[in-house]
C-alpha cells in the first residue's frame, strides 16, 4: 500500500555514497602525501647513516691520498669527477675511493660516486717522524643529493624534488706516517 510522508520527510537515499564520493579524493590524496613523506625522511635518514659508515670505514682503512706530508690545519679533499677520483693534493687512490663508495652504497644504492666527497684535515695529532704517524680528521660528506617525488610529481609545484642538505660526519683516522 501507499504510505504518505509528512511533506516536511527529506529523501536521503544515496547521501552517503555522495559523501564517500567527496571524502574519498581527499583521503587518498592524504594518504599518498603521508607516503612520500615518509619516503623523504627514510632517504634522509638513509643518507646520514651512509655518511656515518664511510667516516668509519675511512678511518680504520687505507687513507685515499697519503698525508704524511700535510701541514697542521690544512685540509685534502677527495672527490670522483670527470670518470676518475680526484684529489686537492697528492695522488688518489681509486681502489680506496671505490671501497669506501660501496660501503655508502650499502645503505644508499642508488648514490652518484659523484655524491662522495672525502676529507683528510691534520688536527695536529700525531707526528709524522713517529711510528703512530699523523691521525687526520676523516670528513665524509655526501653532497647534492635530492630526492624526486615518486606519487606527487603529478602536482606541479612539486615536480621538482627536494634537495637535501649536505651529510657530513667525521672520525679521527688511524696514525699514517714513519713505518714502525
């Protein structure tokens, strides 16, 4: 039979599919934000502990360049550019350079040999006339890096990326200097 409704009785049938239909954009739109930014911030964390490890793995191992001969306060800076490893003073070795980019790549595998840069800098520990040697100041930074969205490339104010700050961390090298 017929039932009548008080003409004051709206009809709400299909609300709620319209108000899933406007919150639904929303939602996804928050949970592709949450995403990428835990992306930024596992790749920046990901980039400290890769600079962390090269420090170590620097000053425990062969020095890239030999600065026995590096006066106090000056500082040797090694970087890989134009296909070879390259430093301010002093021949590079390659070998050393690639050991310490494949312990960065450990953590990072995706990081540029152009991204690594390596300091040597004489604190003013240790002699070289010794057998401890000099005990340089190991720097590792990684520098240029940035990261490109992944899902919100498609807005275009963010297109472009986010260039991250330099990474540096230092370790206190073991002695290079007179054989014992």
């Amino acid at each position: 039979m017929w039932s009548r409704r008080a003409p004051s009785a709206r009809d709400e049938h299909g609300g709620a599919a319209i108000g899933f239909g406007l919150v639904l954009p929303m939602l996804l739109a928050l949970t592709v934000g949450v995403l990428e930014l835990a992306l930024v911030i596992t790749d920046y964390h990901r980039a400290g502990t890769a600079a962390s490890r090269v420090a170590r793995l620097a000053a425990i191992a062969d020095a890239v360049t030999d600065v026995r001969g590096l006066a106090d306060g000056a500082t040797v800076s090694c970087v890989f550019s134009a296909g070879a490893t390259s430093c301010t003073s002093g021949t590079a070795d390659s070998s050393a350079f690639a050991a310490l980019l494949a312990e960065a790549r450990t953590v990072m595998p995706d990081l540029a040999a152009g991204n690594l840069r390596v300091d040597y800098t004489n604190i003013g520990l240790g002699d070289p006339a010794t057998p401890g040697g000099i005990k340089p100041l190991v720097t590792a930074r990684l520098v240029n890096l940035r990261h490109d969205f992944r899902f919100l490339r498609v807005i275009k104010p963010l297109t472009d990326g986010i260039d991250y700050p330099d990474f540096a961390s230092r370790q206190v090298a073991k002695g290079q200097g007179a054989a014992p």
